[in-house]
C-alpha cells in the first residue's frame, strides 16, 4: 500500500528530487511516476509541511484510489474527499 500527493488545481503529482531546497520536488503528469510515501500519515505530513502552503494537496490511496483533503475547518487534518458529482442510477 501507498500514497502519492496531488496537486488538485494543476492535476500534477508530486516527485521527490533528491534535493533539500524549501521545495524538494518536481511535477509530474503520471500518477505511477510521482513519489509513493509507505503510509497516510507520512504523506500528510510531507503535503503539510513541504509543499507550496498556498496551494491545495489531495493524497491517494494507491491501492483503494480514496482520496483525501484538508479540511481547512479543522486546520491540518486530512479528511476522506467528498463525491464530486451526482451519481446517475
């Protein structure tokens, strides 16, 4: 099992580039390139503290594909992402 970051605005993942900079990573277009932290908690702790704070960060779940955003109610904590549409029957 593991997660990836997601820029949602842009739709690019995140990459570790083996730098130290104060943004260590590049974007990616492929979800199978970008970084895949071992579990939920290193994840949403890398998208809270060394990502672009401006920007908004989904992680997925590599192997379940749910995905999950701060809720800016609750400050840092990253909550299941709710449907984006209306389901058709």
């Amino acid at each position: 099992m593991g997660f990836v970051i997601q820029n949602i605005k842009t739709g690019k993942y995140l990459k570790h580039n083996g730098k130290t900079d104060d943004y260590p990573f590049d974007d990616v277009d492929r979800q199978e390139d970008a970084e895949v932290y071992p579990s939920f908690p290193h994840a949403t702790f890398v998208s809270t503290w060394y990502t672009d704070y401006f920007e908004e960060w989904r992680v997925i779940d590599t192997e379940t594909a749910k995905t999950y955003i701060r809720n800016k109610q609750e400050g840092l904590r990253f909550v299941p992402e709710p449907p984006t549409g209306i389901a058709h029957v």
